[in-house]
C-alpha cells in the first residue's frame, strides 16, 4: 500500500485525535457549572476549592460533597454507559434506530426491579443491578426475535415497532404493580420517571466498577464493531467470530444499559442521539465513535441536566423527560431520512 | 318492504321500496351482531352487579325499570355504575370506530389511536387546558382534544409522507411513535410545571381511567357518538370501493382525496371524544376492527357495526375486570387494554399485516 493512500486515513485519525481534548474540555467545564448551578448557586472558585481543598466544616463544601458531586457523577456514569450501548447497538444491528430504550432493553430492566421490589420488597442494593440486568437482555432477546419472526426479519423498523410494543406491555404491567402497593413505589415511581435527583451515591460504588469494565470492553470491541457494521459476511471474511462478538456486545450493552438504569432510571434516546451526533464528525470508525460517544454521552447528560435543575427552578423537570423531548425528533429525522 | 331468501343460502337479502334499497347481508355476520349485542348486555348487566356493594341481577333489573327498592341500591345503580358502564361501552366503540377508519385510511393493519401519537394530542391539548386555564367548562374538552388530537394527524401525515415514495405503512406507525414520545414528554414537563393538585386529577385521567364517570359524560359521549356515528355509516359505501386500491377507487370515480379527509376527521374525532372523557385508551382501535374482521367476513357497512360491538364489549370487560379483579384497587381500564392489546399487536406484526391488510 502507497504512502499517498494513507494520507487521507492519517489526516482523519489527527481529526479525530484532536476533538478529544476539546471535548474533554467541554466536560470537565459542563462538568463544574453542574456543581456550581442550582438552589445555590455557588462560584466556580468555591467548587474548586470544595474539589480540591476539602473542609468539612464550610456549609458550600458540605453541599457540594454530599449532594452535587455524586449528581453530577452518576449523570457523567449514565451518560457514557447510555451513549456507549447505543453505539454498539446500532453497530451490531446495523439498525440506525437502535437505542436501549426503544429496543425495549430498559423497559426490560425496570420491569425487573418493580417485580423484584413488588414480590420481595425492596433488594438489597447490591443485587439491584443484576436484576435489572437480567429484565434487559429478557427483553433484548424477547424483542429481537419477535422482529426476527417477523416477514422480511429483523430490520430496523420491525425492531422498532416489536421494542415499542414490549415497551407498552410491561409498563402497563408496572403501572398496575404501582397501584396495588402505592406505599413502597413511593421511591420507585420517581426512579421510574428517569430522574438523577436524590439518587443514592451508594449505587454508584455499586455500579461504577461495572461500567468501567463494560466501557473498556466496549473500547477494546470496536475495532470489531466497524467490521461487524459492514455487514455478517464481510466481517467473517475479515476473520471475526460473528457469533461471539454479537455475544459479547449483547453482554456488555446489557450491563452498560441495567447499570444506566439501575442508577437513574429509564433515560430515554441518549443511546440514540449521540452516537448519530458522533458519526457526523467522525465517519463510521467505531474505534473513534464509541469513545467519542462516551465523552459526549457525559457531557450531554450533565447539560441536560443542568436544564433539567434550572429550567423551573425551584421545581425540577425529570431529566428523561428533557431527553426525550430533544431525542423523539432525532427519531423523528432519522426514520425519514433512512428508514425504508 | 319485503324480505325474500337470498340465493346462497349464507345471505339474507333485504328489498324495499321497489328495489330501490336492497341489502345483502351474510347470515353468520348477522348471526355475530346478534351474540356480540348480548353478551354487551351481559356484560352490562354483571358489571352492575359486581362491586364493593353487591347487588343481586333482578334487583338491578328492578331498579332500571324504575321500580326503587332501596335508596342505596338506587343511588350505586343510577348514580354510579350505570353511567360508569355506558360509558365504558361508549368509549369502546368510538375507539373502536377510530381505530376501524385510520387502518381504512391508512391502508395499514397496526393503525391505532393511541400508537400514532392521535390520542396523546388530545391528552396534551386536554393536559394544557387543565393547567392553564383551570376555570374552563367540561364540555369544552372534547373539542380541545379534537384540535389536539387533530393537529398531531396532520403532522403525522404531514411527515410520513414523502414525493418521490408517497405514503409508507410502517413509516407512518414509526412517525407515530417517536411524535407520541415527543408529545408524552412535553405532557409530563407540563404536568411537572403545574400545580401539584390538579397535575394529580390529570395523571389519573391520563391513565385511561373510566373510574369517575357520570351521566354528564355518557352526555357527551353519546352526543359525539350520534353526529358521527352516521358519517361513517356514510362513508361505508366508498370505503369498500377503498379496499380495492386507491387506482381503482379513483377508477371507479369515488372522490379519495376528500373520503381521506373525511375519514381522518371522523376517526380523530371518535378518538378525541373518548379520550378527553377517560384519557388515552390503548390498543381498542387496533383490537376491535380485527377480532371483527376475524368473527365473520362481512362487507365495510357490517364490519362497521362489529368493530363498534366488539370495541364496547373490550372496554366494558376491561373495566369490569380492572374494577373486580384486585378489589378494592381499581386498575385503570387502559392499562387492561394495553395487557391484552400488546400481544395481538406482536402476532398481528407477525403475519405481515403490516405490509397491506386492507
């Protein structure tokens, strides 16, 4: 191969390279102003030093340490877990809608936790994950071979509409679990909703250690990925194991996915949104867009939820709700643009 | 009028006023009218019976004559469970109707109200309303939910519509999707912005909750039902010429463009009417016009009349299940519908009625 032909490939690779530093720019800068802003708002130097020069005893520190920054953490943790699953969804199944929640994955997971709480009452926190966990990959699976069954098989649209229909299904069914013991889905129903408000910075030492492990492994499948995304027979012919890849991917999209939710409730569309966004800059090389998709998942759930706090201050909106209201249309766009 | 045997044996064929009117009816849909009609009474007559305060049949019959027995068993009769009852069966069969006349226009079998975004444009006009301006009569509600309800058609169509490809089936049920989602989410923003007390009568409603029914709404129901129920009646006639394709209904000289509107009008408003009296009811639209379909082969006038049975008869039982089931809970009767919907929905995706059933 001539130099000439790597020209454009190594022009592309410094392209990408040099978005990462502005990008983790943005971050750690939305990352701040979401610790700053809020009931009390607090100046970016005091965030700093809260961060930075811990003392127990000033009042911002105490708000900082114990409300804002586990906040704003578990939104940087479900943002990139969310946008990574969305990217690798959409890579595996060549499907430019595929998102964890309108596949139906956490519909899946929720679903497991109100059963879980409504037949056990609550579990401890440690397992909660791996409930949620199973309820996903059931739905994953249930909804894939509805579509697979389907006439013309899984294409994007079947998927689509068989997840809406899961969907539909099981939160019918949660809704009745809700009205039969309203007491104890006090809690539940606000999770439910896909709120970062008042979540409890204990699921995220729970958590965090397994969306380190799904976000390297996702790193280190990428390079499959794009193989993958050409197509079954062109991935083959590149020597990759189709079948266990697709296993593995399932594995980690379900993990990252149940962690998502497990931390935050069902958060609609960010698995959607961000990896169409990513591919815009950065082509079709999921070597670049999964971790592009992690850093502006973060990004974009810290922003999302800063509006969330400041919009109708002193009232919050459910962060879901503002990312479904910016993803529906991307769907919107999206099922006119490419879906046949 | 005078009414002969038809030729085949499996119709009933009606003349009257010199030929000039003739009907031919098949036997066994007639025959399903008939049982479908009773067992809505049935239904009715359990549902009245049923409940925290148990009343025996003939006393209800008693007290529906007129006759009062007690003035508590009047008062839970008239004063609840009658009007509860009708006006599930009302709503039933307006969803139904809804449902039957979107699949007619858009050619596609998984049309649903409550799938393509119809009844969340009521739900939020109505949801708008009640935030914004509290003070504003009952009756309007309809007619807020009709323009909700309307504008989201529109748009729906609006952008599943494309030059070069024309109207797609499943883009169109996509398009639906991701507009509800879009609309459910500025509903719950506005629930979240709203006065907390009235966001709580509204979320109850939105679940599609027959719960609080009154004769005022039977009322409304049963006034929107009559101004519409004839123009579908009407309409029958050039649906069935529909059915063939659009190139041969505009072959056959029937005016397409303005039976669309039509049509659409009538479907949104039958949607908008039932859901602004008990919030957005699922999957009734999709169930009804093909358990109809699957009872007896009948011509559109006919299928027509089913679909409306069939829906009452769904929604009436569903209420009387989600009122009895976990008493003295009380499941909303949309979540019922969803329940039973979701799966005839997967089988429906299954055997490709998608692609073109009608």
């Amino acid at each position: 191969m001539s130099a000439a032909a790597h020209e454009p490939q190594a022009r592309m690779h410094f392209a990408a390279f040099s978005g990462v530093p502005v990008l983790l720019g943005i971050t750690v800068l939305l990352f701040a102003l979401h610790i700053a802003v809020g009931a009390k708002p607090l100046p970016l130097g005091t965030v700093l030093e809260a961060i930075f020069a811990r003392d127990a005893t000033v009042f911002d520190h105490m708000i900082i340490w114990d409300l804002r920054l586990p906040r704003a953490l578990i939104a940087l943790a479900v943002g990139a877990s969310l946008a990574v699953s969305g990217a690798l969804m959409q890579g595996v199944t060549r499907n430019p809608l595929a998102d964890p929640g309108i596949l139906g994955l956490m519909a899946g997971a929720s679903f497991a936790v109100v059963v879980t709480a409504f037949f056990f009452g609550t579990a401890p926190l440690v397992f909660l994950p791996w409930i949620a966990a199973a309820g996903a990959l059931v739905a994953a699976l249930v909804v894939y071979f509805i579509a697979l069954w389907a006439p013309g098989g899984a294409t994007p649209l079947t998927l689509t509409l068989s997840g809406a229909a899961i969907t539909a299904f099981l939160s019918a069914i949660i809704s009745i679990a809700h009205l039969l013991n309203e007491d104890s889905f006090e809690n539940l129903r606000v999770w439910l909703s896909g709120s970062l408000a008042g979540r409890d910075i204990e699921m995220l030492y729970i958590t965090g250690p397994w969306i380190a492990v799904g976000l390297l492994v996702a790193f280190s499948l990428a390079r499959q990925v794009t193989a993958l995304a050409m197509g079954d027979d062109v991935a083959k012919g590149l020597g990759v194991k189709t079948g266990w890849l697709k296993a593995q991917l399932l594995i980690t999209v379900v993990v990252l996915t149940a962690c998502a939710v497990a931390l935050a409730g069902p958060m609609g569309f960010v698995g959607l949104v961000i990896p169409h966004v990513v591919r815009l800059f950065v082509g079709s090389d999921y070597r670049w867009i999964v971790p592009y998709s992690a850093i502006l998942g973060a990004a974009y759930l810290l922003g999302v939820d800063i509006i969330a706090r400041i919009a109708i201050a002193p009232r919050e909106i459910s962060t879901g709700i503002i990312t479904a209201m910016v993803g529906a249309p991307v769907f919107i766009h999206l099922v006119r643009m490419r879906a046949r | 009028m005078s009414t002969s045997a038809g030729t085949a044996s499996d119709h009933v064929v009606i003349r009257s006023r010199g030929e000039r009117v003739a009907l031919r009816l098949p036997v066994r849909a007639l025959v399903a009218v008939g049982v479908l009609a009773v067992l809505l009474l049935a239904v009715i007559g359990v549902s009245l019976t049923v409940g925290s305060y148990g009343i025996e049949l003939e006393t209800v019959i008693t007290t529906l004559t007129g006759t009062t027995v007690s003035d508590a068993i009047d008062n839970v009769v008239w004063q609840f469970r009658f009007p509860r009852t009708l006006a599930a069966a009302l709503v039933g069969a307006m969803m139904a109707l809804s449902g039957g006349a979107l699949q007619n226009v858009t050619r596609n079998g998984l049309a649903d109200p409550s799938l393509v975004g119809i009844s969340q444009g009521a739900a939020l006009a109505v949801v708008f309303a009640i935030v914004a301006a509290p003070g504003l009569d009952y009756s309007w509600r309809p007619i807020i939910a009709f323009s909700g309800a309307l504008a989201v058609a529109t748009l729906v169509q609006a952008l599943s519509y494309q030059r070069r490809r024309g109207n797609n089936a499943i883009r169109f049920i996509l398009l639906g999707i991701g507009v509800s989602a879009f609309i459910s989410s500025i509903t719950s923003a506005l629930l979240t912005y709203g006065d907390i007390d009235r966001a709580i009568s509204a979320l109850s409603w939105l679940a599609g909750s027959i719960n609080a029914a009154s004769w005022t709404d039977v009322q409304i129901l049963f006034v929107w039902c009559v101004v519409l129920s004839p123009l579908v009646l009407g309409l029958t006639r050039i649906m069935s010429v529909l059915r063939m394709g659009e190139d041969t209904a505009v072959g056959l000289g029937a005016p397409v463009k303005w039976v669309r509107y039509a049509l659409i009008c009538v479907g949104v408003g039958f949607a908008a009417a039932a859901t602004a009296i008990v919030g957005p009811l699922g999957f009734v639209g999709l169930l009804a016009p093909h358990a109809a379909r699957r009872i007896a082969r009948s011509g559109v006038g006919l299928h027509t009349v089913l679909t409306a049975l069939c829906g009452a008869l769904l929604v009436a039982l569903a209420d009387l299940v989600g009122r009895a089931a976990f008493a003295p809970i009380q499941i909303p009767a949309g979540l019922i519908t969803a329940i039973i919907g979701v799966p005839v929905f997967v089988y429906l995706l299954q055997r490709a009625a998608a692609k073109s059933h009608l």
